[in-house]
C-alpha cells in the first residue's frame, strides 16, 4: 500500500481515538510495529479557533513517523483552514473523519453525519485536496443506517475528489460500536476503486488481522480499541503473519514495565498531575487478565506520583513471578 511517499506492504495501522491516541501512546504502539499512527480527531473550528487543546493535538514527533493528523467538521471553508493548518504541523497526510458516530459531533453535522450527503463529502474533500501538499485520506462508514448504505457510491466520490486512501469501519453509524462488523463490503469496494482500501473494526486478535487480509484482499488493516493496553498486538499479529503460529502471550513483565514506559512518556509530555490522571484510563487494559490485579489497580489509579505508581507495579511484577514459580511447582507434581 502506497500513500504519498509511505509504502507498506500488509499494513497494520493505529486507528485515530478519540482521548486515547495522544503522543505518547502512538509512540508506544509504534515501537510495537503499528506501520502508521492517527492523532486523536481535532476540531476543525478548534484548530481554527486555536483552541489550546486542539492545537496541542498537532503536536508530532519524528520517532512517530509516519504519522496522520486526523480532523472533522462540516463547513467547508472551516475544515479547508482546519486542513491547512494541520499540513504546516507537519504530518505524513491528513485524513479527514468521516466516520464519528457520537451524538456531540453528529449534530455538528461533522463526522458520520455527512453520510446523508455524499456530494457534500466529495465538495469537502476536494477542497481540502485542493488546499494542502500533503496526502489526503478519508476514514467512514458503510452509511447512515443498514438501510442507506453508500459505501459503493461514496468510494468512488472519494477517489474522484483526490483522496489516496479510504479506511472503512464495516459498521453504518447507528450501529455504533454494536453488532458485528461487516467485512464483506471490503472486496466489493475494491472493485470500484483504484486507491488503497483500509479495513476498520472488529479487527482484535493477530488472528483476526490474517483473517482480514486473507478474506478481503485490504490492502492494510487498522485495529482501534483492541490495542488500548495492549501495544503489543501490532507486533504479535505480525509475527503471526510471516510464521503462521500464534505468539505466546506477553509475558507479565513486559506488560508492566511497558505500561510503567508509556506513563513516563505520558510525563515527559504533559503536566504531573494531567499525565497522571489521564493515564488511569490505561491500566485495566495492561492488567487485564493478571492473576489477582485488583488491589494494585486500586492502589495505582489513587496514586499522585509517578514514584509510588512504580513500586506498586514493580511490586506486584514480583508477587506474579512468585506466583508462577507456585504454580509451576505444582503442575510438576501433578
């Protein structure tokens, strides 16, 4: 897959959240093989604005590359400024979100919303084609609801208007996050379309990812909510990919010093206290599935310091490797 001057061959990509694809977490799930990174999705009216909040979402590193500003909005004018302004921050292409399903960005007539009006998606994306020297990518769903799905009819739109990729969430926006998504529209817009077609949703296990490829012919796949805590599964679905045998899972070691990893960086770009408090959201996710978590979550999201999160976690590290031993010990004498 080609976009622009980034090439990848079977790409595994960080898809754009919402509060949770900052800085310092696309830079962990880099590390970790992710072949392209999404910001979070910026206002258009915030950028605008400069809104701080919204322009320190602009805010890129080298080590990130090669890495997207995603943003949204409805008005053509605003999102082409917007685009403009994203462009000069630097990224490797802009995508615009076509695809937000929440009710607050919906009723900006933003996001999701401009599937009832794919003329409007198409004027709005070549403006913005028409305005930045970068790349400019689309990211949507299949339609409004399961009964006006546009998915045939919006892809070619795109690509007529300019865009060198469209991302697909298999889901229409009532759907949410509800219900299954719907791999099979994947090769149907192939067929339509020249550019690269990227596979969103459902897509949470290295098992998953092979499917994806090997189902639909996408020409790269985007995992969303499945990598909240879990970095590592760009690098586990790849290796899965090239051997064909599913990796152990990640050890209980490197699950905690990767999360204690990814707060340090959470520090070294934010406040104390923000970082801190923002970060809590991550923990159920490194944990989850430890052997008796509980009472170290309930210490680490109280705690005001990076100094006492740390001991808390390095202390349970080792009641886990005791813990192993125990079980190892008595699995022998079975």
């Amino acid at each position: 897959m080609k976009i622009g001057d980034i090439e990848v061959e079977q790409g595994v990509l960080l898809a754009p959240m919402e509060d949770v694809t900052d800085l310092p977490f696309r830079l962990i799930c880099r590390r970790y093989g992710a072949d392209i990174v999404y910001t979070e999705f910026i206002s258009s009216d915030g950028l605008v604005r400069d809104a701080r909040r919204s322009m320190e979402k602009l805010r890129l590193a080298d080590e990130e590359r090669p890495v997207a500003i995603q943003i949204f909005g409805g008005d053509i004018d605003v999102m082409t400024e917007a685009a403009r302004r994203a462009a000069e921050s630097g990224p490797d292409f802009v995508d615009i979100n076509f695809g937000c399903w929440v009710k607050n960005v919906v009723v900006r007539n933003a996001g999701a919303a401009l599937l009832k009006d794919p003329p409007q998606m198409q004027r709005l994306t070549r403006s913005i084609v028409d305005a930045v020297d970068k790349p400019v990518t689309v990211k949507t769903r299949l339609g409004w609801s399961k009964s006006s799905i546009v998915i045939l009819d919006v892809a070619r739109m795109i690509q007529d208007a300019g865009a060198a990729a469209l991302t697909v969430h298999c889901r229409t926006r009532d759907m949410g996050h509800d219900g299954e998504a719907d791999w099979t529209w994947i090769p149907r817009i192939k067929e339509v379309v020249s550019i690269p077609v990227i596979l969103n949703g459902d897509v949470k296990t290295p098992e998953d990812v092979k499917r994806a490829f090997d189902s639909t012919g996408a020409d790269a796949v985007m995992i969303g909510r499945a990598a909240i805590g879990h970095p590592f599964l760009f690098r586990r679905a790849k290796e899965y990919m090239r051997t064909g045998v599913v990796p152990p899972p990640v050890h209980h070691r490197e699950r905690i010093e990767t999360c204690l990893e990814h707060l340090r960086l959470e520090l070294a770009w934010k406040p104390q206290r923000r970082a801190i408090h923002e970060f809590r959201k991550h923990y159920g996710g490194y944990l989850k599935g430890l052997h008796s978590n509980a009472h170290t979550r309930q210490i680490v999201v109280r705690s005001e310091s990076y100094d006492e999160i740390e001991q808390a976690m390095m202390t349970y590290a080792d009641a886990l490797d005791e813990h192993d031993a125990a079980v190892r010990v008595s699995d022998s004498q079975v």
